[in-house]
C-alpha cells in the first residue's frame, strides 16, 4: 500500500472522506498530536485501528467530532459543569467522558458505557471532521507505546505502507495529548493530565478530583496503563535535584563509546556545561510543544537519552511529567 502526504485541501479532504466511507485509515493533525481516524459507527474500521496500531484490545480511543456536531446523539447525562467547561475551553485539547447511548460501535469504548468525546481546535481537523460529519475515533498515529507523532512526516516514519493517507496540517502545537476528564459523576475528574489543567477545570465547574487507577482495575481512558511514549534507543530519567547526577551519567556514557545526550529545559542546560543537549524550551507550554518532537529526534541521533526533569511540577508539566516518566523512567 502506497502512503501520501497531502496538504489539506478540497482534494484531499474528498479522498479523506472516500477513505472513512469505505472503512479505511486516515491520519490528520489535531493541536496536540496527529490522530490516527476510523469511522466510530464501523466496527471492522475501529478494529483496524487496533490491528495498525498493534495497540492493546482494552485501551479505549476517543471519538472525535466538529465544533458544530450535536454530542447528545452519542452520549446522555451532560451535567451543567460539562456545559460550562465545555463552553469555556472547547473547541481544544480537552476530552470529556459522559454516559453512551450505544450510539458509536463498542470497539471504542472497549465496553465500557462511557464515551470520551474530543473536539480538536486545529482548522485542519475541523475541516476534516466537518467533512465526513461523523464521529471519528482516533487514537495517536503511530506504532503502540512508540512516541506519539507531532508531524506528518513521524506518522510516515510509524505507517508507511499500512495507510493510504496523511492529512499534513503542519507541526502540532500542543505537544502532548489532550486532557481526559470523567465527566459522568456530581464532580469532574481528570483521568489523563494534559493542557487544559486541573486548577483551570476547578475554576469553571468550582472542584475537579484526580483520578489514581487502582491495581487490576478496567482502564478508562487513553494513556493509563501502558508503558506509552518511548523512543527507539535507551533512556534514563533524572530529577532537578539530581542533574548532576545525570552528568556523571552522561560522561560515563560518553567514556564508554556511546552516542548520549541530555534532554532538558533551558534552566538545566546552563548547568550542563559542554554536554550535547536535545532542548525542550524555557517554559512549560515550550516544554510540552518541544518533548515528542525532541525524542524522535533523539532516537535518531542517540544511543541513549539521558533525561533530566523541570523543576517546576505543577499545571502542564503534571501532563509533561505523565508523558516523560512513561517515555523515560
């Protein structure tokens, strides 16, 4: 199967639409990572997900629809918070998990009775999704537990020759997937850290929890369970407090022939003197922008990533800190 990269645009979103019609694969750009899309409403074409993907039977995905689309076809029970955290924060890179109506196939949900509902803000997505004006479920677009893509051309890397399309809306901006929030109880609760952050959720809907999965326990959302996020190459995971110690291991590598680098923010880097470094940016949205983008390029430069963690721990880097202790630690 030959794999195109297209621009977005009236002939390319026509053969998108032909593609979702008959039950295929396209991959198109979101603001966070590029989505790996199926028609919700098709079984074989979710499962055709799973099976591109390598990607574990019980990992539920998330569908995907335009700003314009009437959610309460596929789900019931919106409680007047999700209204509002809906209003203030949608379209963008925030997942809300109500009540299904059994609407879309049970693939996407693995079973369960929820149905995790995403509207991309990314005038490429919109256009697509507008154009097939179906759920489109759609986890990240690449090979399982590989680093999730944030160009066209990462999806190429992980798909070529297994799907027939790659919308190209450019580089993502976000960085790291969406923010999963269980929006079926008296209070919301954020299953999988991202962008859109726990203390923005409190001040729209007035308290959120956090959700800490239990051993054994069903997943119940995306980016749970697995080790996810990972580079080709070896990796090592330090915090703030131990960059040192990251240098000494960085040299140690060095000594022993191996082509290592340290990947860190602006602030570590200046204590890193002569170290070859992957910089992840100054701040926490640069940082989230910067990190898969960074790995990919590590694992083609490098034997091993030497990981070192940004001081700061709070708001995005929950997210950012999700992602690098998966990728790394």
């Amino acid at each position: 199967m030959n794999t195109d990269i297209l621009s977005i645009n009236e002939n390319s979103l026509d053969r998108a639409a032909a593609i979702i019609e008959r039950g295929g694969l396209v991959a198109f750009p979101t603001e966070t990572v590029y989505g790996l899309g199926a028609d919700a409403l098709k079984s074989e074409a979710v499962k055709l997900i799973y099976a591109v993907k390598g990607r574990p039977s019980d990992n539920p995905l998330i569908a995907h629809v335009h700003k314009d689309y009437d959610i309460s076809q596929l789900v019931e029970n919106i409680p007047e918070y999700a209204k509002l955290l809906a209003k203030a924060f949608l379209p963008g890179p925030l997942t809300m998990v109500y009540n299904s109506r059994g609407v879309v196939c049970s693939e996407v949900s693995c079973g369960l009775n929820t149905l995790a509902i995403r509207v991309p803000s990314h005038e490429g997505a919109q256009r697509f999704l507008k154009r097939v004006n179906l759920p489109i479920a759609a986890p990240s677009a690449n090979i399982s537990k590989h680093v999730s893509p944030v160009t066209a051309r990462h999806v190429y890397d992980d798909l070529c020759g297994k799907i027939e399309l790659i919308l190209d809306g450019g580089r993502c901006t976000g960085g790291i997937e969406s923010t999963v929030l269980d929006c079926t109880g008296d209070v919301p609760c954020v299953l999988r850290s991202g962008l859109v952050t726990r203390d923005m959720i409190a001040q729209v809907a007035g308290e959120c929890d956090v959700y800490m999965m239990k051993e054994g326990e069903r997943v119940r959302s995306p980016g749970m369970k697995y080790k996810h996020y990972a580079p080709g190459c070896q990796t090592a995971l330090y915090s703030f407090d131990r960059r040192l110690d990251a240098l000494d291991e960085y040299r140690r590598r060095r000594a022993a022939g191996q082509r290592a680098c340290i990947m860190c923010d602006c602030r570590t880097a200046a204590d890193m003197e002569d170290a070859e470094i992957l910089d992840l940016g100054s701040d926490e949205r640069q940082i989230a922008c910067n990190l898969y983008d960074k790995l990919r390029e590590g694992e083609k430069l490098f034997d091993v990533i030497i990981a070192v963690a940004p001081e700061k721990q709070d708001g995005v880097m929950v997210g950012v800190m999700n992602r690098l202790t998966k990728a790394c630690g």
